[in-house]
C-alpha cells in the first residue's frame, strides 16, 4: 500500500474543508508558499497529499487555509492510522484499503463511513507528522532552524508563524445533534454515538461517564433522603448507610468499567495497538525506519532516554520534593512563631499576624507549583518519548510527586 501513494490521483473536484490553519499576520509569502507546498506534496516527497484553499475573512487578511482531503486520501489515511472499523460479519478489525468491500456500510460513493471526527484526525495526523527532510531551516526565517525528522508544525508554532490548527465545525451536522441532544425536552439517554461521530471518542466517553454516573447516584440519593430529614441518634443506622456507599461505589466503578470497554469496543478504541502509533511531533530524531510499520520517522536511543530519566530527571523530582518538604517546615515553624508572639502580646496586631505563615505559604505553593510544572512539562519533552501516551504517563507521575 505504502508504494502505491505516488500513482493514486487523491484530489478532489469537491473540496470540503476540515480543518484550519491560522498564520501569523506579515508571515512572508516563501514561507507559505513552502508550507502549503508540502501539504500538497505526495507522501513520496515528503508531503502530506492534502488539499490547501486559501480564506479571505472580512478584513481582508489571507493569513487563514483551509485544509481538507480527498474521499481516497482519507481512506488510505485511515489505514495508516490504524482506525478500527466494523466488517460485515460484526468483527472488529482495522481498516485496510485493500480489503474495504469488506466493512460494514463501506461504499465508493459513501462519504459518511468515516465520521467527522475521523476525518479531522487523519488531517491532524498528517499536519503534525510533517517532518523536515533536507531543509536546514524555515524559509524566509533563518533563525527557525530544521533537522531531518524535525516536525515542521511544531517548529512554525514555536517560532510564531503557525498561530493555530483547530477542526472546522459543520454546521448542518451540529444543529441535528443540538437537536437529538438537548434541543427538545425529553427523557432519555445521551445520543453517544452521534457525540462521538462528531466529537469523537474521547469527548463521547467523557459525557457517557456523566450519564452513568448521574443515574448511578440515584439509589445513594434516595437511600440518604431518610438520613437527611431524621435526626437519628442512633449512630448504627449511618454505619449502615455508610457501609453502602462503600459497597455502591465499588460497584459502580466496576460497571462502568465494563460499560466502558463495551463502548470503547464498538467505536475501535479498544484494539489499538501501541506498536502501530505514530510518533509523537514533539519527537525528534535521525529520520530510519520503524521495524513495525516500515514507514520512515524519527529514530532515538532507548538507553539515551533511561540516562536522561534516571540521571536527571529522577534526581530534580528528588531534589524538588525534599525542597518542598523543607519549606513546609519553615512554615511549621513560622507558625509556631507566630501562635507564641500571639501568647505573649495578646493584641490585635498579634492575631492578625497569625494569619501571614498561612497567607506566605499558599503564595509559595502556588509559585512553586507554577515553576515546578513548567520544569515537569520541559524535562519530559527532553526526555524524548515516542509516544504521546508515554510522555502523559511520565509527565503525570512527575506532577502527582
């Protein structure tokens, strides 16, 4: 499949926008022109094989693009995304172009059988996965340097030029879910899957999590009404109560755990493979090839990555939580301070200096906590890791410390 990127004809006489790419304002025009190029480029050179239409907003500036694909380009991009769709004998498997007769509701003509959500995705996917091949630096702006394998979105956002990359709302689309969702009263459940065909998963996920638990608090609810009203004095009716809240709590986490993978199940998340995930864009790294997939992407040292965990990063969250330790015992003591001057002097200045250990405290807290996750977020992108679910979990070991 991977050859046959050069020869497939992906434009489209329909262009349909999904995404938008917002430029700095005064961005030079070799610069754009070297940016849209390369989304348009086929993938054999480079490029994304998108499609780029410029937008004139009403003050005139052509600083905004329009970005968006052809019904083939998004089939192959679905493939090299590894979704999970499902085939007609109810499986789930993931998507392949080669064998798409074979999935359910799959059509040539159908251009619904990837959902909005999907389809911004892929675009995202591609953008984000733009790497530098041979360029030394952004055109027109030769203090943004590049590197072979070098993600050129994320350098354009550090660098300023690229303003932002946000998916575009359909509006047709959104007025049927405001209107099955919310926009008439009724008594029902959420529509999941149309939340999750527009939004996608992980906002669908989010508010079937609000559902459940909304009607998982209903028993606790009707059971503590008694509890509420009564005054009871004898205490063995709230061992009771409190007994089945730790009884209901445990079992509705675990149902909802079971809830969840039903639904991660039937929309393709469930069987995702992390092998098969691409590259994160902050991840950097000679351009090689991936064992796995075969395509080409940055490649970095494994052990490089444990000496820079265990030998810096490990040893600053070390010193950072024994300083932070240090400076609650300063405020122990600051404490103990001022409740003795209170004692000897018993004025009003005197309890209002009670009050400033705890005012100092919570102003050093907040501006640790500040320049801590700025330190947190800046090693764990030193850090290099390939994948964006491992730069999470390290970043978020590293803030719960």
């Amino acid at each position: 499949m991977l050859e046959s990127w050069s020869f497939l004809d992906t434009s489209e006489p329909n262009f349909r926008p999904l995404v938008v790419i917002e430029l700095a304002k005064g961005t030079k025009e070799e610069t754009i022109a070297w940016f849209t190029k390369r989304i348009v480029d086929k993938k054999g050179n480079g490029g994304a094989q998108l499609l780029v239409k410029p937008l004139v907003t009403e003050n005139g500036d052509e600083n905004v693009y329009l970005v968006g694909a052809s019904h083939l380009r998004l089939l192959l991009g679905a493939e090299a995304v590894g979704l999970v769709k499902e085939c007609n004998d109810n499986s789930m498997r993931t998507f392949t172009y080669s064998s798409r007769k074979t999935f359910k509701d799959f059509a040539d003509d159908n251009h619904n059988f990837l959902t909005m959500a999907e389809c911004q995705y892929i675009i995202k996917h591609e953008l984000e996965n733009l790497r530098a091949k041979d360029e030394k630096m952004i055109p027109g702006y030769p203090q943004a340097k590049l590197y072979p394998g070098k993600s050129i979105v994320r350098r354009l956002l550090t660098s300023g030029i690229l303003v932002q990359i946000f998916p575009l709302h359909n509006i047709e689309e959104l007025k049927k879910l405001r209107h099955s969702w919310y926009g008439r009263v009724k008594v029902g459940y959420q529509p999941l899957d149309e939340i999750r065909s527009y939004f996608g998963e992980t906002i669908a996920l989010y508010f079937g999590f609000l559902e459940y638990f909304t009607f998982a608090l209903i028993p606790m609810a009707v059971i503590g009404i008694p509890y509420y009203v009564f005054a009871w004095e004898d205490y063995d009716k709230y061992v009771m109560f409190a007994t089945f809240n730790l009884l209901w709590s445990t079992v509705i986490l675990e149902v909802w755990k079971r809830i969840c993978a039903i639904m991660s199940y039937r929309w393709g998340t469930l069987l995702m493979k992390r092998q098969f995930e691409e590259p994160r864009p902050g991840f950097r790294g000679v351009l090689g090839i991936n064992p796995i997939t075969g395509r080409e992407e940055p490649v970095y040292s494994s052990i490089r990555r444990q000496i820079r965990i265990y030998l810096v990063s490990l040893p600053f969250v070390c010193l950072c939580l024994y300083f932070s330790l240090y400076v609650m015992m300063i405020y122990f003591d600051l404490e103990q301070w001022a409740l003795d001057y209170h004692e000897e002097n018993e004025s009003y200045f005197s309890s209002l200096m009670l009050y400033v250990p705890s005012i100092i405290y919570a102003v050093v807290i907040e501006i640790m906590n500040r320049i801590y996750r700025y330190a947190a977020e800046f090693l764990t992108s030193w850090e290099n890791h390939r994948l964006e679910s491992s730069y999470q979990n390290h970043l978020i070991l590293k803030v719960l410390v």
